[in-house]
C-alpha cells in the first residue's frame, strides 16, 4: 500500500475545491469502494 499527498497550490476565491483520489490496481471491486466511501460522508 502506498499513500503520498502533495499540496498544488492554494484556492483562490471563488474557484470551485475538488480532490480526487487515484486508486491503481488490479482487480479492484468498484462497487464495494464506492459503497465504503459513500459511508464515510453519510
């Protein structure tokens, strides 16, 4: 497993905040990441 985040720059106002997450794998179960991170904003 392997995790690293690095900061872009700053927001500027106004400007829409968005992030993304890139998972890299093989046989990955789409559906049951989806459900477990939907999970964690309810």
């Amino acid at each position: 497993m392997l995790f690293d985040a690095k900061f872009d720059r700053e927001w500027h106002k106004g400007e829409a905040r968005t992030n993304t997450l890139v998972f890299i794998g093989k046989n990955l179960d789409r559906p049951a990441l989806t459900e477990a991170f939907k999970t964690c904003l309810a």
